[in-house]
C-alpha cells in the first residue's frame, strides 16, 4: 500500500520512524508529513491565521541511513499536515491509507476531542483517504516493536473498516505483548480525569490529573477496555447528528 504517515509528536519522533521502517520492511511505501514541532492536544486546529511554513527532511541523513522515505516537516497543526501534503507536496501520490502515530500515549474515548492524533486520521477521512489513528502507552520504554507490529498484522482488516467520515482509533494499553489480554472491538467511551488546578508562583494557573480506571466498571467501551488490559479499537465518526435528539426537536414550534 502507498501510505500517508503523519502524528502530533513531530517527524523526529521515535514512533513514527520506527513505524515508517517496519511498514517499509513490509514492502509498503511511505510518505511522511509530520509536525515541525511536537503539537499534542491540539486537536482539529487548522493554521487560518499565519502561514504555514515547510522543510523537506532528508530521513536517510537524519537516521543515518535506518529510513529513506519522503518527508516534510510542516509548521503548523497535525490536521494541517494531512491537508497540506494532499495539496502540495504530495498531489500527484494516490495514497492508499493515512496512519496518525504511533502515539506515545493513549487516545481513548473523549480524550479523541482533543488528540492531535485521532484529528490527523480524522482529517484524512474528510478528505476521502482511510485512516487508522493508533496509540499506545509507551511510558518506560521506546521500544515500538508491539503496536507496530499489530498494526502491520492487522492493517488489511483494519483498512476495510475505514472510510469516508469513518477514522479507526486503535489503543494499546501496554507495549509488551505479555502484559495484553486481548483486543476487543467496541464503543468510543468518555474519559475522566481527576483534575485539578495548582496556582504558581507567577500567578498563572497548571492542570494536574490523571484518568479515573474503568476497569471495575460494567462499562464496554474503549475506556474499560484499556483499563482491563485489552487492545481497544473504535469506529469513530468525524462528524455526527444524534438522530433522537433530531426527532424531538422537529416536533417543537419554531418562532
């Protein structure tokens, strides 16, 4: 397959090199667009009010000689990096698929409004590619061999599920392969977190949290299922209308 690989990390992060290598060793072809600099958390975001600014990255330099692939490091959001290299650089490529990642953390339920990742597939979709965003929790180790190589495994199955509006969201809640229970296809849950603001000295404000686990829950959705020690992957729509909600308010008189 010919593949548009993209992240929030940037182009210089360890799990989109190491990805963009195995899926090279797999005879697909591959061309990156990634961020200039890291850019989590910030979701959909599309650079409308400054200029987008771009480096072609000699990948066989910066790697010294591990990848050689097309890239260009984009200076602006990850959904930017995806609409972009379609209308630039990359034009004249009929892509087959757009992968986001591999994230070094999660993206699971709602945390899905805010990821940089998920919102590059999400692009992609909306633009007509298929795309699979996959996270995982790296947290110790740089070690991608795990979600890559289910990734890889399973990229046919998953590529079939993908469409137009439709982005796949892949989560691994552990990056060794002992420690996984299984994989489970199920519902985009939403998220909690403990959070709390902290005053610093200067006055401004910092959030502090951590995800409230699910695993106790009766929950199924991708939230539990990460929690429970399972691989979650979610169907998830860019855009939706709830359809009840829908009927409901047809039946009101409108002024």
């Amino acid at each position: 397959m010919r593949i548009l690989l993209t992240n929030d990390d940037g182009y210089f992060a360890t799990g989109i090199i190491y990805l963009a290598k195995k899926l090279k060793e797999n005879g697909h072809e591959v061309y990156i667009s990634a961020p200039m600099a890291e850019q989590s958390a910030t979701s959909h975001a599309l650079s409308l009010r400054h200029s987008i600014r771009i480096q072609e990255i000699n990948m066989k330099d910066f790697t010294r000689g591990e990848l050689d692939c097309p890239c260009v490091a984009v200076g602006g959001y990850p959904a930017d990096c995806v609409k972009f290299a379609l209308a630039i650089p990359y034009k004249d490529v009929k892509f087959d698929l757009c992968i986001s990642g591999i994230n070094t953390c999660m993206n699971v339920g709602t945390d899905c409004i805010y990821s940089g990742t998920f919102s590059a597939a999400c692009e992609a979709t909306l633009l007509d590619l298929p795309a699979i965003a996959i996270s995982a929790k790296m947290k110790g180790t740089e070690d991608y061999s795990y979600p890559a190589n289910f990734l890889i495994e399973n990229l046919e199955k998953l590529k079939k599920y993908a469409s137009l509006f439709m982005a796949i969201n892949i989560n691994i809640p552990w990056y060794n392969a002992e420690k996984i229970k299984g994989t489970v296809v199920t519902n985009c849950g939403w998220r909690e977190y403990n959070d709390t603001y902290t005053k610093n000295e200067d006055g401004s404000y910092s959030v502090i949290g951590k995800p409230i686990n699910k695993a106790e829950t009766d929950h199924d959705d991708d939230c539990a299922w990460v929690d429970r020690g399972y691989i979650a992957i979610a169907p998830v729509p860019a855009y939706s209308t709830d359809t009840k909600t829908l009927e409901k308010m047809r039946e009101e008189k409108w002024q």
